[in-house]
C-alpha cells in the first residue's frame, strides 16, 4: 500500500468526510498540518482566537447540520478552545477539535506548550483521543467523525503529537464503522410508540414540547406533522426554536424562564406533556414540583441518561426524534381508533383557553416615543430580513429579545449558545454560518458587553469577505445581570456597568468594515436597511432604552405560573 | 440503599479517569471501587460500590453507558449475587494477645501472612460486613495498618 503522511492522511479524512471549511490557528505542533492544508482544497480559516475558531466550526455545524471542524495548536491553542468546546457539547454540536500535542516521547515531561488537553476536556466532549501510534490515526480520525455525528451528537478533540502526524501511514479504505461499546438507538421500541399515541389520542390538554434534538436530527417535518394532525399545540425551547415554524398558529413560542404567558401557562395546566429532544432543563422547568403537575409526561430522547433526569417520565422513548415522530405519525395514519376530524375538535376548547390566555398577555413591550426597545429593533430585523436571516446571538437579555421577537419558521436559521450561555458565541458563529451559507444573511444579535469578548474576530470576517451583520443592542450595560440586580438587589449594579465602551462606529472602521448607529426609533429601519444593502461587515450599533428588562421572566426557583409580566 | 456495580469497559489509558471523573463531575458517590483485566486482556471489569435512591442508580448505570469507552454496565445488587473483599490488616500481637489474635484470625477462617516479634499480618477475605467485623473486633487489640481491595462481585448462575 502506498504510504502518505500523517498530515496528508489527516486531509485526506476530512475530504473523506466532506468537509470543505475548517478554522483554526497555527503554532508549532500544527505547522505540518497547516502546511499540508495549503495544498489542498480546504479552506483553512485564519481566525484571531481559538476560541473563535471552535465556535466558528459550531456556527457552520449548527446551519448546516454537519460535522464542524476546527484545528488547533497545542497548550494555549487548545486550552483557548475549552470554552468552545465546552458551549458545543452543552447543546449537543458535532464537532471534530484537533489540536497539536508534543511530540510523543515529550509527553509528561512538561514540554514547552504542553498541556493534557484530553484530560481537560474529558468532561466536556463525547469522547476524545490522544493518538500515540501513527497506525492508529486514520482509524481514529474516523472514528471520531462517527461519534461527532451520531447518537446524541457533541465535540470530539482528537489530540496529535507533532512525531505521529509527520510519520509515514498507510491509507485503507474506509469500511462502514461499527463500534460494539457505542450503538446509539435510532429506532423506537413500536410497544412505547403505541402506548404513546394511545395516551395522546386520551389527552384534553396535550402539549408539545420541542427541544434542540427535534433540529439536530431533522425532525421538523415530522413534528409539523403530528402537531397539525392532531391539532396541539406547540412550545419550543431556546434550542427547538425553528422545529416548528413560530408564525404557525399552534406555536405558542418559547416556554421557561423568558418563554410566553402563553407556553407557561399551557405547560402547567397541560394533562399531557409530549417532550421531543428537550431535556427538562431548570430553565425550562424552573421549580420542579410546580411543572406540569397535572401531566402525564412522554420524553423522547436519543439519550437514555436524559430520560427521567429532572422530571420522573411516564412514557419514555429512546430513539431518533425523528424515527420515533415518524412511527407514531404512520400510527396515527393506520389506526382506525383516530378520527382526525373528531380529535381536532376535541381540541378547539383547548386551543380556545390557551387563545384566551395570549390575549390576556401577547409577547410585547411598551412603547417609548423615539426611544429605541430593543424588541422593536429584533421585530424590524424581523420584518426587512422576511424572516430569512441566520440569526446567531450574543448571550444575555439581546439573546432572549432575539428568540422573542424573532419568528424562526425554519430550522437551523438560529444558532444561539443555549446550555452554557457563552458571552462571545455570536460573531464566530455568524463567520462560520456565513461561510457555511455564503448567499444568505447572517446577523449576529449582540450585547454592548458580549461583543467584547470575540471582538477581534471582525479581522476574520474582513478576511474571508464574510460580510456579517451585527446588531448591538447597546445598553450599556451587562444587562441581563443587571436585570438580575435591579429585580432582586435592591439595585445594587456591582459589576455590571461598563463606564468604558468603545465607539462601535469607530471601531468598525479600524477593521475596515462599516460602523452605522441609530440612537432614535425612527432611524432603526434605515439603519437596517443600509446594512442590509451593504456588501461588508457591518456593525449596527442601537443604542437603546438603557433599563428595559426581559419580560415575561420567571425568577429562578420559581413555579414557571409564578411571571413577572410587562 | 447500597449498589454493587460492575461494569466492563477498554483496557486503554484514560478509561478509568472517565470513570471516576464522571463520579465526582455529577456528585455521585463511590464507596469502593476496583478493577483489573478480564480474560481478554483488552477488556478491564471495575466493581463499584455506590449509594443513592432508585433514581440516582438509574442515572449512574445510564450515564456510565454512556461512555463511549464502557462496554457493559450491570447492577449486581438487581440480582442474587456473591460479593468479596480481602483485607490485610497488621495487628499487634505481643505475648499476652498474640493467642487471642490467633483465636480471632481462626473463626474468620483468616491467614497470617506475615510474622515478627511484635505484630501479625492477617489476610481475610469474605463479605464487605464481615471484613468490617473482623477489623471491629481486632480494633481494641491494636490494628497498625489496614488495606482493602474493595468489593467484587458475580452474579451467581441461574439455577435452572
Ligand atoms: C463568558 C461569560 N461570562 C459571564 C457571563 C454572565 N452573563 C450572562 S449575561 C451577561 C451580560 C451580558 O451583557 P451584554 O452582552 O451587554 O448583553 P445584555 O444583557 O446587556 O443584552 C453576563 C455577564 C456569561 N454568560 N458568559
Ligand atoms: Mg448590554
């Protein structure tokens, strides 16, 4: 067999893989990879931080539901990208991390730029590799992929000595991957399908309630299905958004601590709760005992250690999201006890209280004469992008403005940092979404604090004419904790004023994209539009209402009924 | 209530360290743990003692699964099973106690595996209770040291 290098073999597995972007940052462990990857026909992203790098990589991962790679050095290289990782394996983003290592008989020595990034990241991926034997890498490097992208998906750091990467390997072609410890469940036991349609043919009150797992296994078809089959109603959590679409009228919007009067309420005086990839986070459900208390609970989840975690399930199903939808949907087609005409109207009365409820508190904000609010800026980005635009988002209250007031109608039009709420996710997501999908608009919605934390990124974007768009919704403040402060701190706003803020405008400039600010509500839309039109990165600097809070908002340890209200 | 986990897993660097790491990472606790090789060397078998209500076993033999090194994951305890430390135990045994150590050693079918003029060193084996008997009682003549292997355990065979 031919021999090529381990640097070629390593290519040669992403093209294997289909992979046509990665981002990364060189140092000395990864030079023969980077030299390597020149002559190929992969695109090898420069970014500034490898922290941006991974979450680049999760940004294409989430747009495009595929594997996201990212290649790093060794030591700081790595250690950069923890916080990355850590963000992706949260939400459950298929990622290969590869980071240079010391050569082989340098490890444990405290070599200079080593660090045990396998042992670090151990908690914080699905599984990683230190590959110490050259015959193992190809093997591995396969492997990996498998894992990244199957089963409940997450990061995967494959950890490469600087010796084993330059030895000489064989090339074998790739066989089907069967892993005899690792056999993820996709199909659903058809007993748990048939109990489960059984009890939602029973139910008054059903509500769906969609997680991230109904976007990671392309399932949005299937639940559209079953929720409009059955006439339910819908809540998605910050990760499902888009797994239904938000204009529908069986959409209630989000649940939990920023969700809908409407979701909340619908939850707790629900007699059935059908859980689909959701995982009954304490965002979600906020104080246990007081969620769906009157529900019987069907979860399905591709995780078993996901089923009866926080709240004790009924009718478990550990499968695909979207094998287990389309089982009961073909259950429903083929079983002579469902009469679609007589379980829709059996709904209506449902559908009317939940109608009633949406009245008494619609999803709003009050208007403030020509101050900008920030949800008016999120509805007019709304409006002028049709809807269409990848949203990724900051975190903090511009995070939850966006999933408010934004209507995602589509899956993976949204990539936000859901599990882990990292400040910094949302410019490098956006450059990586946008190279991923390079046509279509991509926003990164942003907080005057967060932007700070991956700022430098703007280079990237300039870099790889990656014009993305973001919105500051500048407040001046680390709002969401301030929010916090002002509700439950007598406000007391330790920490969260920042007396220094650069000039947005300005600070476009300096990296050669547009700086454009809008300080009344009456230039929100113009200053949207020229950012539309413009064919650079473009930085959108509303300067805002300075104290407007996220409402609804359960406060933390509450009963989700128990709603501060606008 | 009390566990006996046994789970099988690669014999490969870093399994047991995901193991552990997982214990302390969800606030699970080990009360003993012990491992080594099986008969294919390239597959270990770790026996966990935990403790936790229904719901926190569920979630420990789930999330164990859930590692992609672990093979198989089995709670012992679910089933009749035969359980079995080893203690050695350095006793002291002078003139006036050396016969009543020998005494006790005896009726926990113990050997001494190692002699001088002052001490004994006792190997016992049995259950987790009576090796915990065993250093009760030689405890008021004088232990000096004491090591545990931790429990193993097997199911025992169907009768059928
Ligand atoms: C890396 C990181 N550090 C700290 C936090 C805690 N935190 C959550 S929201 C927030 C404020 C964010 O401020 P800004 O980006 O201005 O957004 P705003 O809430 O004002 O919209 C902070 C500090 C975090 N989520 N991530
Ligand atoms: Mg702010």
């Amino acid at each position: 067999m031919e021999k090529i290098s381990g640097s070629q073999a390593i290519i040669r597995c992403l093209q294997e893989e289909g992979i046509k972007t990665i981002f990364g940052f060189p140092g000395g462990a990864v030079i023969d990879l980077f030299d390597a990857l020149m002559d190929s026909d992969i695109t090898n992203v420069l970014v500034r931080h490898e922290q941006g790098a991974v979450h680049a990589a999760d940004g294409l991962a989430r747009v495009t539901g595929e594997v996201g790679v990212a290649l790093l050095t060794s030591g700081p290289g790595a250690t950069n990208g923890v916080t990355a990782i850590a963000t992706a394996y949260m939400d459950s983003i298929p990622l290969v991390i590869l980071t240079g290592q010391v050569p082989t008989p340098l490890i444990g020595n405290d070599a200079f730029q080593e660090v045990d990034i396998v042992g670090i990241t151990r908690p914080c991926t699905k599984h990683n590799y230190l590959v110490k034997d050259a015959k193992d890498l190809v093997s591995t490097l396969r492997e990996a992929f498998h894992i990244a992208r199957t089963g409940r998906p997450g990061p995967v750091l494959v950890d490469l000595p600087k010796d084993v990467v330059a030895k000489m390997v064989d090339f074998p072609e790739k066989k089907p991957i069967r892993m005899q410890n690792y056999q993820p469940t996709y199909e659903p036991h058809p007993g748990q399908i048939e109990k489960a349609c059984k009890k939602i043919l029973k139910a008054k009150n059903p509500v769906l309630y969609v997680g991230g797992g109904v976007i990671l296994s392309n399932a949005n078809e299937e639940l559209t299905e079953l929720a409009r089959k059955l006439n339910m109603p819908v809540t998605m959590t910050l990760m499902g958004l888009g797994g239904f679409p938000g204009s529908d009228p069986l959409s209630m919007g989000m649940l939990g601590m920023h969700g809908s009067y409407t979701a909340n309420m619908a939850v707790a005086n629900s007699d059935l709760l059908i859980a689909v990839g959701a995982r009954f986070d304490d965002r979600v459900t906020g104080r246990l005992d007081a969620f769906a208390p009157h529900a019987t609970i069907i979860h399905i989840d591709i995780d078993p250690t996901s089923i009866s975690k926080n709240v004790k399930v009924d009718i478990p199903i550990v499968a695909d999201c979207k094998h287990a939808l389309t089982a009961m949907n073909a259950w429903f087609n083929n079983s002579s006890d469902f009469n679609r005409e007589q379980v829709a109207a059996s709904h209506e009365p449902w559908l009317a209280t939940i109608g009633e409820w949406t009245k008494k508190h619609p999803m709003g904000y009050l208007d403030e004469g020509d101050i900008i609010k920030p949800q008016y800026v999120i509805q007019k980005l709304d409006e002028l992008t049709h809807g269409d635009a990848i949203i990724t988002t900051e975190v903090g209250q511009n995070q939850m403005w966006a999933a408010q007031f934004y209507k995602f109608n589509k899956p993976r039009q949204w990539a936000t940092s859901g599990g882990l709420g990292t400040m910094g996710y949302g410019l490098p997501a956006a450059i990586g979404a946008k190279m991923a999908f390079p046509e279509k608009t991509v926003i990164d919605v942003a907080g005057d604090g967060s932007i700070q934390m991956n700022i430098q990124e703007l280079a990237t974007a300039k870099q790889y004419k990656c014009p993305v768009k973001i919105a500051i919704l500048n407040n001046n403040y680390l709002g969401m904790v301030r929010q916090w402060q002002e509700l439950f701190y007598n406000k007391r706003y330790a920490g969260t004023v920042m007396e220094v803020t650069p000039d947005f405008v300005m600070l476009a400039q300096a990296y050669g994209a547009v700086g454009l600010r809008a300080t009344k509500k009456s230039e929100v839309e113009a200053v949207i539009k020229e950012a539309l039109a413009t064919d650079n990165t473009v930085i959108m600097d509303f300067v805002i209402a300075r104290e407007e809070c996220v409402f609804p908002m359960v406060p933390a340890g509450k009963a989700t009924t128990e709603m501060l209200l606008v | 209530m009390k566990h006996t986990i046994s789970v099988l897993l690669q014999n490969k660097p870093g399994v047991l360290s995901r193991v552990t790491g997982l214990f302390s990472g969800r606030g699970f606790n080990i009360e003993s743990l012990s491992v080594a090789e099986t008969l294919e060397p390239s597959i270990s078998c770790l026996t966990l003692v935990t403790r936790g209500d229904e719901a926190i076993i569920e979630q420990i033999t789930k999330q164990l699964h859930k590692l992609i090194d672990v093979i198989k994951v089995t709670d012992i305890s679910d089933s009749e099973y035969v359980e079995r430390e080893m203690v050695l135990i350095r006793v002291k045994a002078e003139a006036q106690t050396r016969a009543e150590v020998l005494r006790v050693i005896d009726i926990f079918r113990g050997k001494v595996v190692d002699v001088s003029p002052k001490s004994y060193a006792v190997e016992v084996t049995g259950s987790a209770s009576k090796v915990q008997a065993i250093i009760d009682i030689l405890k008021p003549i004088g232990i000096q040291e004491i090591v545990r292997t931790g429990t193993i355990a097997m199911a025992r065979a169907s009768k059928k």
